[in-house]
C-alpha cells in the first residue's frame, strides 16, 4: 500500500480520497513549517501533498528515497525544486485550473472596491466622520475594461464584466479574431488599449515579455484617471512608476493583490489613500481550495495506484509501457514546437501537427501535447504538456494532427507548422540512432542539424560572401561556432543557416548579424 504525506492544511474530504481509493495517509499539516523534521522523516513516503508552506528544496528531495510523486494544490510551484525532482525522477502536478473562477471575481471585486472607493469609507464612517460627499465614485456601467493578457482567467474576467455592462478590450499576442470574437470582446494593440480603457486588469504570468508591462512609459499613454487592477503577478507593474502616476494623478487609483516582493511589507503604495491592497487572496475562497485539495488528492492517488498522470509540470501524460520507446519522440516534438514558438512573434491560429512512420504508430497525445507545449510556452511561460492543449483551446488556436505511414526516406519523422495571422511556418524532425532530435526542413527548405542549447538562426539571400561574413562576424563577437548547418529553396533565392554555438547572443550582437547584407532575419534560439 503506498503511502502520502499531507504536509499541509487539506479538507478532510481531500484526506478521505486518499483512504478510498487504497492510500495510506498520514495527515501532519504543520509538519510543512519545520524542514528539519520533513527531511527526517520524507523518506517514509511515496507521495506528498502540499500547498504553499512546504517548501520541497534540493535537500528534502535528497531525502525523498521512496517519493514517487509530490501533488501542490493550487497552481503555484515556486516552493517546489522541480529540476531537483526532476532529476530524481519523481513526478510534480499541480491543478491548474482549480483557482481561476475565485481569482477572476477577486479581480472584479477590486474593481468595484476601487470605483467607490470602499476600503476607505468604510475606515470613515467606522471612524465617525459620515465624509459623505468626500467619497465620490464611478460607475463601471458603459466603461471600457481593457484586459492585459486573455486566457483562462482573463476570459471569466470578460464576462462578468460584460455582465455589467462594460465593455471589454483585450490586448494578447495570442488571441486570434476568431477567440476573441467567441467571448465578446475587441482584440487591440497594447497604445490602443492603454490610450481607452477606464479600467485596466491584468492577467498575463510573469515572462521576460510581461515583467513591468507597465511602467513609466506605458503608464504615460494612459487614460488621465484610469484606474489598473492587478490580480495576476508581482512584477508585471514597475511599483516606483505606478507610485509617481498615483501622486501625478494619471492613475486615479489601483487594486493590488500582488507585489514584487512579497510578503509586502513598508511598501511605498500603502502610504497612498488611493491604493486598495490585499495580501494574495486570489485563491482564497472555501471553494477554491476545497476543489484543488480534492484535485490533488485524486491526482496522487491515481498515479501512485494506476500510473495515471495528470496535471504534470515535468512529464507528459504516457503509461510506463510505452516511456523507453515515446520518450524521444516527445522530446523532439516539444523541440519543433519552441524551435517555431521561439520564431513565432504575432497571434496563432493553428497548428497543423504530422506523424509519418514510426511516430504514427505510438501514442500520439503527449507527443501532441508537447508540440503545443513547446510553441505556446515562449510567449506564456506558467504552461505544462498537460495544460498546454487546454490553453490553446481557450485561445481558440485550431490543433491539427496526421498520421500516415512511411513514405520518404526517414523511418518516422513529425513535421510542425504554425499558422499565424501573417504567414505559415513550418518545421521537420527526426530522430537519430543516439535517440537526439535533428531537423531535417525549415520552410520547406531541406537541411540537416543536430539541436544544441543555443543557436542561431538566419535566413538570407543565396548571395556569394554572406557565410563568410555571418563566419567573421561571429568570430569578431568572440562567439564559438559548434556546427554551421545551410539549406537554400532555389539558387539565388532564400537560404538558412542553423549554426550551432558556444553561448549566448546579446541583443546588441544580434543586432549586428542582422544588419549584414543580405540577412532578412536573424535569431538567438535556446533549447
């Protein structure tokens, strides 16, 4: 009989789960708070159930000998080592999805708060100072809600306040016309909705493209009075510039349920009257955490009793049957898919997914679920293999696959392309005897390269000179090339260039590759 720690507050109906489906359970929630004591006795179990006050390091899962699987109720995985768990090979879920309606009407609720300024009158009046004409609000009737960042929670968001007569502006990379049309909304460009909207809430995850969305120079092409409600990340708001729009008055308020540093304690915001400020409740509902704890419960015991896995971050949907042998397959269409994703830069509307040969016979889901995986998470960041297919189903993005048998020279290869609202792209595979993925076609162009973790792609003019001056210019930057791969569609027409490298570009040393004559587009890529 396996055996799950609950380190963590759980309903006892979560508890319960565990004993009816065959588990043994041993429910220490405070057991979390004191690592000392959870690195002794870790050891004992083959599962564990947190939330977020088990923090589940590098030295716990050095202890972990018989931990199989470690289940986060809730969808925040930042007090978990994942690689380290990764590496031991012990499963991490969470449950995605179980927070959203209670986050998307937290938002709604800040909104209201900040329209009639609630916090402070009711400080006020328990004061008894009755400030009834101080204390003027807005209606958010016939306001325009402009909404940063359209998927699973910011749909909700939209539709309740469609409920109160707002309208609703979305701007997100990935929303396509046809999603955005499904849930009522008008997609923009981040100036439009930044130069319209009354209100502004934000529900993008935290990525190198959304960290300090807005700042000094976005918060300057506000709406004088706009009022910006956060219930999504720490960092997704430059607090200093929100600060000194605040004092300036062109922000008339905000409603912040995060911050970047967190717990928040002396910041700046809580010294202004029109600030609203909770301490991460978007989850934090009866209902909310009733459903991830009875989720995770679930989760945990049908893998440890069946081998089912759902809702993992490390590891895609497949039996332990069929792991040796889809494995690599996985891999490589996960690699296709960052390899497009990470070139993909305007709104998806599709993507079209072939099998041929030996991968047409295996289990195509999680090789379809890493595809979407691997071309969403450039841009989105908080996505899992298991999450993934969900995601770009909300986002109304069309998932296409093919199988068919053998015909070309390759045993199985998969072929990824990526419909976007200016063009198509698309991407080949294959698999090597070492098991290591090669793209065999980029564009229709056909070529041959080993994946390495940093590359750089180019696509040129088939002029005499530009690998000669892509190569000096590379050695001029001190960047080491591994492999120079090429491919070219005609003579004279387009070509590609796949070098392989030591390193990193900067923005600045990609810069320079791509003003060298003949270059159309240049790109660092990781893998």
């Amino acid at each position: 009989m396996p055996k799950v720690l609950v380190s963590d507050k759980l309903s006892p109906t979560a508890v319960q789960i565990f004993k009816d489906n065959g588990v043994e359970v041993d429910y220490l929630p405070d057991l979390g708070k004191d690592k000392d004591k959870l690195f002794e006795v870790i050891g004992q179990y083959d599962g564990l159930a947190i939330r977020s006050a088990t923090k589940v390091t590098e030295k716990i899962i050095s202890a972990a000998t018989n931990l199989k699987v470690i289940g986060r109720a809730g969808i925040g995985v930042d007090n978990v080592d994942i690689p380290a768990a990764t590496k031991k090979g012990i499963i991490v879920m969470n449950t995605p999805f179980g927070n959203s309606i209670t986050t998307a009407e937290h938002a709604i609720s800040m909104m209201m708060a900040l329209a009639r300024q609630l916090p402070e009158a009711d400080a006020s009046t328990r004061a008894s100072k009755w400030e009834k004409n101080r204390f003027m609000g807005v209606e958010v009737t016939s306001k325009t809600l402009g909404l940063i960042g359209a998927g699973n929670i910011g749909s909700i968001v939209a539709d309740r306040a469609q409920g109160l007569r707002m309208k609703v502006i979305a701007f997100d990379p990935f929303l396509t016309p046809e999603r955005a049309q499904t849930m009522g909304v008008e997609k923009v460009e981040l100036d439009e909705l930044l130069a319209r909207a009354d209100f502004i809430t934000l529900h993008t995850p935290l990525i190198d493209a959304t960290r300090n969305i807005l700042n000094a120079e976005t918060l300057a092409k506000t709406k004088k009075g706009v009022r910006i409600i956060n219930c999504a990340r720490g960092g997704l708001i430059d607090e200093e510039a929100l600060y000194a729009a605040l004092k300036s008055g062109q922000v008339a308020g905000a409603a912040l349920d995060v911050f970047l540093v967190e717990p928040a304690e002396n910041n700046p915001l809580f010294e202004l009257p029109n600030v609203i400020c909770t301490p991460h409740l978007g989850a934090s509902t009866t209902e909310a955490q009733e459903n991830v704890a009875l989720q995770v419960a679930e989760q945990i015991s049908a893998y440890l009793m069946s081998g089912e896995i759902t809702n993992a971050l490390n590891f895609p949907s497949i039996s332990a049957e069929e792991a040796p042998i889809i494995t690599p397959w996985v891999k490589l269409a996960e690699t296709l898919g960052s390899f497009a994703g990470q070139l993909t830069e305007t709104a998806i509307k599709g993507i079209q997914i072939e099998f041929e040969g030996t991968p047409a016979g295996l289990n195509t889901k999680p090789m379809i679920a890493a595809a979407i995986n691997g071309v969403l998470k450039p841009s989105l960041g908080d996505i899992n293999m298991v999450s993934a297919p969900q995601i770009a189903k909300d986002r109304g993005i069309l998932v296409e696959t093919t199988t068919r048998d053998q015909q070309g020279a390759y045993e199985g290869y998969i072929r990824l392309t990526v419909t976007t609202e200016r063009q198509t792209r698309g991407v080949a595979g294959t698999l090597f005897v070492n098991g290591k993925p090669r793209i065999i076609q980029v564009k229709d162009i056909n070529m041959e390269a080993e994946v390495t973790p940093h590359m750089l792609y180019v696509t040129n003019e088939d002029k005499p000179g530009h690998i000669g001056r892509l190569g000096t210019t590379l050695g001029a930057l001190n960047i080491n090339i591994a492999n120079f791969n090429l491919g070219r569609a005609d003579v004279g027409g387009d070509a590609i260039a796949l070098v392989s490298i030591d390193g990193t570009l900067t923005e600045d040393q990609l810069g320079q590759i791509a003003k060298l004559e003949g270059v159309k587009q240049a790109k660092a890529l990781t893998f």
